[in-house]
C-alpha cells in the first residue's frame, strides 16, 4: 500500500520556521484532513512531499521513495496546489495534454479525467475563460491524470459554491474508497469532519494532534446537553445541587454541562419536572479546534 | 525520458495563441522593417563618394532587421519560463518532471529549435525581400551566392536564436517578464549605446557583445575591427552559454 511518511520534517527560512519537526503518516484507503490556521505550514509541507521545496532537515517519501527517485511520479502522487497555476491562454485539453505527455500518459487519459470532472463541455475554452470551481476541477483533472495511488489537495473547496464543494467532498470519499491514499488540507474544520477519517493538526508548523475523526471529537471535554423544562428556575436549582454547571440558553432554555443526557432525564423523572426538550449538543469541532489551536495562531484579532 | 519533457515543452508552447502572434510579429516587422529600410536606397547610395561605395553592403542593409527581432527573439524565450512562474505552472511542471535541468534543458531545446528555424527564416526572407527591392532601384545587390553572403545570412539566423536563449537564461534567474526583458534591453541596446563611457578593460568585452561584435556577422565587406566575425559570434555564444549555466545551477537549488 503507498502511503506518504513523513518524518522529522523541518522547513527554516531565515529565522523563521515555517514547519517545525513534523512527522505523520497518510494512510491508504483513507482522507486524511491536513488542519491548521492559516500560516501554519501545510502548504509548505505539500511542497516539500512533492520536492518543489528542499527540507532543511527530516525526509518525506511517497511508498519509501522520495518524489524525485519515483520513476513516473504522475502515475503514483496527483496533486492540486494552487487551482490558478495554470495558463491562462491555454485550452484546458492542451493544458492537460502537456502534462500527460512529460509523463508518458496517454492521450485518452485527458479524455478520462476530463470526464470524470466534468469538464468535458469546455474542455477546448481557455483556462483564463474558468470560473474558479472550473479551474479547481481542472487541478483536480491534472491530478487524476496518472491515476495515482496517493492524491494531495491543498485547500480545494476554497471559494467554491455549495454544489462544487459537495462534488469535492463526494470525489474524496470516493477516491478513499478505491484505496487511494488522499490528503486534504483545510483551515476550516467543519470541512473536514464532513470529509475526513484521520486528522492531521498542525499549528506554527508544529504537529497538534495525529488521531481519527472520532477519536479527536470524543477526547474533546463532555457535550454539553441543552434543556427546556417547565420552570427552568426551579429545575436549573436541582440541576446545580446534582453538580452541574448551568448556563442560560435561547429562551427558556438552559445549556447544561457536567451531566449526561441520560442523567439529567433521571433527575427530571425523580423530581416530577416536566421536559420539554432534551438534546445533546455535539462538541463542535470548530470549538475542538480552536481550543487546540488557539496558541498557535499567527496573527489574532482583538475580540471587542 | 528526456523525449517526454521535450514533448510536453512543445504541447506548451504551440498551444499558446502567444506564440503563434509573437512569430507573425517577427514576419511582419521582418518584411516590414526590411521594405523601409531597402525600398529608398538609390537617393542615398547616388550620393556615395566612389570610396563609400566599396563599403556599401546591400547584404547588412537587408539584414538591419535584427535590431528589432532580436527584441522579439528575447520575448519568444523570456515567455517560455516567465509564463510559468508567473501563473505557478512551473510548479506543475516539476510535479511531473522532478528532475530541474530535465525540465529546463526541455525548454531551451524546443525554443532553441524554434528560435533556430524562425531565425533562418526570417533572415532568408529578409535578405531576399531587401535584394529584390535594392535590385529594383538599379544599386548594387547581393546574391546567396556572393562570397560571404550565405554566412551572414545563416550566422544572422544564429545570431537571433542565441538571443533567444540568452532570454530563456534571464528569464529564469529573474523569474519575471518584465525584469527579464528590461535586462535584456539593458544588454542589447542600452550598453552599445553608452559603450564610448565605459573603462578600456570593458572594451574588450564589446568586440562579443550582442549589437557590437557578435553583429560582425551580419556584414560582408571585411571590417577591420573584426576581421573573423564567426568568432565574434561564437564568443557571444560563450557569454549566453555562461548565462545558461547560472540559469540550470539556480533553477535546480531554488524553491518554487
């Protein structure tokens, strides 16, 4: 199974550093989402799996070879970095023709990808004539050429429109499940709980956390349960006896945290107290994410 | 594998529109430029002293083109790398050809060709057009085969290639259209002007530089300042291939 390791990988520019010791690995038959805040080095991680940018120190390999030492690259890693690295002059078919031909790929894969993107009605307009969702789905088409076993996509759904980013995310899963190795990167965590099984955090260019989408959600503090009884006054005063921790929600509601679900329908029942809603809310991600990296942001606004 | 790159580096290049205009330029300035330049020759050479008239060169006369498609050459190889750092293509490039001089040697091949063929073109069609209207007027012309006309005409066309790959050189170190092109002018239009300002030592220098020394080759009457002006040339090729060096050493240790 090909799978890209990386290992100890440090990038200096100058007295900055941009990516500090990180090692991870991606799995086959998986997305695994590449998280962090912008700025936090995953773009220069990406360049360095594909060699465009030398490490200063650490190594990366793609099935335990560097990029450069694979024979045919395109054939084992397809990656989108940037949707407008392309030139606008040029027809999409010649653009994808250009590529598969310095790979030795056939002709009739730029029909393949084009079709599988969608892109087959424009494919002989100019790049410069896309819409960004064409241009990203064009990047994508470049990256399927070889059908490679890995897949590296840095920030795809950024800027599209509802119905690009549901093909982006239904494309991944797909890709997974032909047992493909596929990175994602994404400052957004909510994009990835929708994509991803396995997440990479990184934040400074440091690795926060290395664990499944699951795992990360369930290590993240109690949900809290939100409430609406009768006489939320009177039900919150027992609520706080039991132990728990009562804030006021919209309405009449109350959002509590400390109990579980299950607990506090016990309390009701055992006090007489009339429910009227009883909902766990999941830990948010977002919340999840922000508590993790809310010391490694780059630059942070002033909350008012 | 080499073959692949260089396959992929004409896909590149033929199907941008660029290409295609930046050639019809060169013709159309070419038969142009030549026209104006040779079409009004009888007034001047009728006012020639008999000495002048041993110097008068029909075959440089319909070769002057080169002043201006030596420009046109340089934007034809600066777009070759220029282009693709200046959209981020040249980081596709390298995902499918990791190996840097692989992908740079591609390039300057394919434009070396094209700049070696549109070059002799262009300078066959010049000196053809330039003869016929010289001939027209009743002065002397030149035929292919003069002595000597068949090598300017032919180094001439080498002449303008280099150039080209003196661009594709500049264009990679600066990574930039504009600073590229800017030094190119520096280097060939700029410099030959303020020659006369510069240190002894730099003059030397002069006698291989493009517009100077390396245009020996256009003549044909012998000019005693350069008396072997294929290695005037050839020792502009030098200073290019020096330039290309730099070019393949940077390009292979920098990030894109």
């Amino acid at each position: 199974m090909t799978r890209i390791e990386v290992r100890g990988l440090t990038k200096r520019y100058g007295h900055d550093t941009a990516v500090d010791d990180l090692s991870f690995t991606v799995e086959a038959g998986q997305v695994t989402g590449f998280l962090g805040p912008n700025g936090a080095g995953k773009s220069t991680t990406m360049k360095m799996v594909l060699g465009l940018a030398a490490p200063t120190s650490g190594s990366v390999t793609i099935g335990g070879r560097r990029y450069r030492d694979l024979p045919v690259p395109l054939t084992e890693v397809g990656a989108l970095l940037d949707a407008g690295a392309v030139h606008p002059g040029r027809r999409a078919c010649d653009h994808l023709l250009a590529l598969a031909a310095g790979a030795g790929l056939p002709r009739r894969r730029v029909g393949e990808v084009l079709a599988r993107t969608g892109l087959e009605p424009v494919a002989r307009r100019r790049a410069g004539e896309f819409s960004l969702g064409m241009r990203q789905r064009l990047g994508i088409a470049g990256a399927l050429l070889g059908d490679p076993r890995v897949l590296m996509f840095d920030e795809p759904v950024n800027g599209l429109d509802p119905e690009g980013i549901r093909w982006i995310r239904g494309l991944m899963r797909s890709l997974a499940a032909e047992g493909r190795a596929v990175l994602v990167s994404s400052h957004l965590m909510n994009e990835m709980a929708q994509t991803a099984d396995h997440l990479v955090v990184i934040g400074r260019g440091r690795l926060i956390a290395d664990t499944s989408v699951t795992e990360f959600l369930n290590g993240r503090g109690e949900g809290a349960v939100l409430v609406r009884a009768e006489d939320p006054a009177a039900f919150a005063l027992r609520l706080t006896a039991a132990g728990a921790v009562v804030r006021e929600g919209t309405g009449s509601a109350v959002v509590v945290s400390g109990l579980t679900a299950e607990e506090i329908g016990r309390l009701a029942a055992c006090h007489g107290a009339v429910l009227s809603e009883l909902t766990p809310q999941r830990p948010s991600l977002e919340d999840a994410f922000m508590e993790l990296t809310g010391d490694s942001v780059e630059f942070q606004g002033v909350s008012a | 594998m080499i073959a692949r790159t260089v396959r992929s580096e004409w896909v590149k290049l033929r199907s941008l529109r660029s290409t295609w205009y930046t050639l019809a330029c060169l013709f159309g300035t070419g038969v142009g430029i030549t026209s104006l330049a040779t079409g009004q020759v009888a007034g001047q050479y009728g006012d020639l002293s008999e000495a002048e008239r041993l110097a008068w060169d029909p075959t440089a006369r319909g070769l002057i083109v080169y002043i201006v498609a030596q420009l046109v050459f340089g934007v034809l190889g600066t777009l070759v790398v220029t282009s693709e750092f200046a959209t981020g293509l040249v980081q596709s490039s390298l995902a499918v050809t990791p190996h840097r001089t692989r992908l740079l040697a591609a390039k300057v091949v394919v434009a070396a060709v094209v700049a070696v063929v549109a070059g002799q073109v262009l300078m066959f069609v010049s000196f053809l057009v330039g003869q016929a209207l010289i001939a027209g007027q009743g002065v002397p012309s030149a035929r292919l085969g003069d002595p000597g006309v068949l090598s300017a005409v032919m180094g001439g066309g080498l002449y303008l290639a280099a150039i080209a790959l003196l661009a594709i050189g500049l264009g990679t170190l600066m990574r930039a259209t504009a600073g590229a092109l800017t030094t190119l002018v520096g280097i060939v239009f700029l410099v030959p002007g303020m020659a006369g300002l510069f240190p002894a030592w730099f003059q030397g220098l002069l006698d291989f530089w493009p517009s100077q020394g390396g245009a020996a080759i256009f003549a044909t009457v012998p000019d005693p300042a350069h008396p072997h002006p294929w290695l005037n040339l050839g020792g502009m090729c030098l200073g290019i291939a020096a330039v290309l060096v730099a070019a393949f050493v940077v390009f292979e240790r920098r990030d894109v």
